[in-house]
C-alpha cells in the first residue's frame, strides 16, 4: 500500500519538479537521490552492491525500462498532460505486464478471462482519453508518451523476475545497483539540459526532493521487496491504488479538472486488470 501511495504521489512531485527542471532534469534528480537514498541505507545495514557484472548489465536493462526512459517520458508528457491522466494510464501497468508475461516470456498459456482483462482495459484507456473528442486538451505525443512508459514497466517486471530475482540478491542491493545506473546513464543528458531556466521554489524543490526520495528510493526498495515475497504479476497491482491518489492529489493540490470519464476510464482500467489477473472469477 504505502508503494502505491508514494507512486500515486509522483505525478504531484514531477508537476512540481517541472518547476526549474526539464524532464530529463527531472528523471536525473529522481534518480541520483533515489540512489543517494538506498546507498546509505545499504550502507547502514551493511549490505554490499551485486558484484556479478552479469547482474549489473541485467539491472542495467531494468533501469532503462523503469527509470530512464520511462523517467524522461512521464515528465514530458506532464508538461502538457494533468498529473491525474498520467496517474491514470499508469493504472495500465498490471495489463503490460500480463501481456509480456503472456506473449514475449511466454511464461504460461493465454486463458479467456487474460484476454477480456486486456480488451476491457483498452476499453478505460480511451475513455479516460476521451477519444470521441479526439484526445481532448492532451496532444497525441503525450499520450503516445505515456502510454510507452507503461508499456515499458510492463516489460521491466516479467524481465526482474527472470532474469533477478533468482539470484537471491537483495531488494535494497538491486534498488541501489539499478538507480546508481539510471542516474549515470542520465547524467549526460542532464548536463546538456537539465535546468529549464526557470527560478527556484519552495514548491520545485520539495517536490523533487520527495520524487527521489520516496518516488524512487523506498518506493523502488519496497517494490523488489514484493517481487521477491510475490512475483511480478502482484507487484505491478500496486498501481490499482496509484490513479486513485494521483486523482485525489492532483484535484486537492494542483486544482486540476477532472471529467466524468476520466475516473470512470480509470475504474474500467483497473476493472481490466483484476479480470486479466484472476481476480474476478466470473471471467475464470
């Protein structure tokens, strides 16, 4: 719950960041605090970095579909998006996932109910996009930009459970090796364009200080720490909470407007991604 909670946040913390950052600004800091965060934890509970180099480059992968790339693609979107639509199609995340678990791992066979879960949650997502008025105030590239960042943590899931969680490493060992790696990665594009030019405020500053903190340091320290109790599939289900407190955060917080379709999409979503997983067992 309290992983959902802090990524049901985020959208409020990247709005804010993008206060004096561009979005790569913003997935940088992001980052290299989320990595700041876990290394002094790790360092406190003695617990040393993977030293597999096989490791490092798989960790490396789950970064660029969890952190860079998708870290990049949310702020960009938000420019131009309200925080509550980015809350909301990240609700999409159990859905990618079941579709990678099921056509590219290819990890058991597709059943009935995996297919009605995935064609009920295209349903929400364009009902929350509004479709019929065409996307409404949210230009296509936004869209199209949160909708790859979803689909990319669909892949990093699947990927972790393969390919990391085997080896028996800890969840605070991998959150650090994974993030150190994001913020390195990131860092060139940070110094070519990280600042937008824009004075600092109490606001920004908070709000990145809290998007790396939690939003990526213990938000991404827990969510390894659920892989390992639970598998992939139960740890992507914690953005069933996440649109729930992006919609209740971005309303209090940031006044944004909310139409009736887009928490009624939202619910048609996470509709989809219980049936998809079992959850409801009329469709079973």
């Amino acid at each position: 719950m309290a992983t959902g909670i802090v990524w049901g946040c985020s959208f409020l913390f990247i709005k804010y960041s993008l206060g004096f950052l561009t979005p790569f600004g913003v997935a940088f800091m992001r980052c290299a605090l989320g990595a700041l965060t876990l290394v002094l934890i790790a360092a406190t509970k003695r617990i040393s970095l993977p030293k597999e180099l096989v490791v490092w480059c798989h960790l490396w992968v789950v970064a660029m579909c969890l952190n860079i790339v998708p870290g990049v693609l949310f702020a960009l979107a938000e420019t131009r998006t309200t925080s509550i639509v980015a809350g909301i199609i990240n609700a999409l995340t159990p859905l990618t996932t079941l579709f990678f678990i099921l056509v590219v791992f290819r990890e058991e066979a597709m059943k009935r109910y995996q297919l009605v879960g995935l064609g009920v949650g295209l349903v929400g997502v364009l009902l929350v996009l509004g479709v019929w008025q065409g996307f409404g105030s949210n230009p296509w590239w936004a869209v199209v930009a949160l909708l790859g960042a979803v689909t990319l943590y669909g892949i990093s899931f699947p990927y972790t459970r393969k390919f990391l969680i085997p080896r028996g490493i800890a969840p605070v060992s991998m959150a650090s090796a994974q993030l150190i790696l994001a913020a390195v990665t990131l860092l060139p594009a940070f110094l070519v364009d990280g600042m937008n030019g824009h004075a600092l405020s109490a606001h920004a500053v908070l709000g990145v200080l809290a998007l790396g903190i939690f939003g990526s340091g213990f938000a991404f320290m827990w969510n390894f720490r659920v892989q390992v109790a639970a598998g992939s599939s139960i740890a992507s289900t914690v953005t069933y909470l996440t649109p729930v407190v992006a919609v209740v955060v971005g309303v209090i917080f940031l006044h944004e407007p909310l139409t009736w379709f887009e928490p009624v999409g939202g619910l048609i979503v996470l509709l989809g991604a219980a049936i998809g997983q079992g959850r409801i067992r009329r469709f079973t």
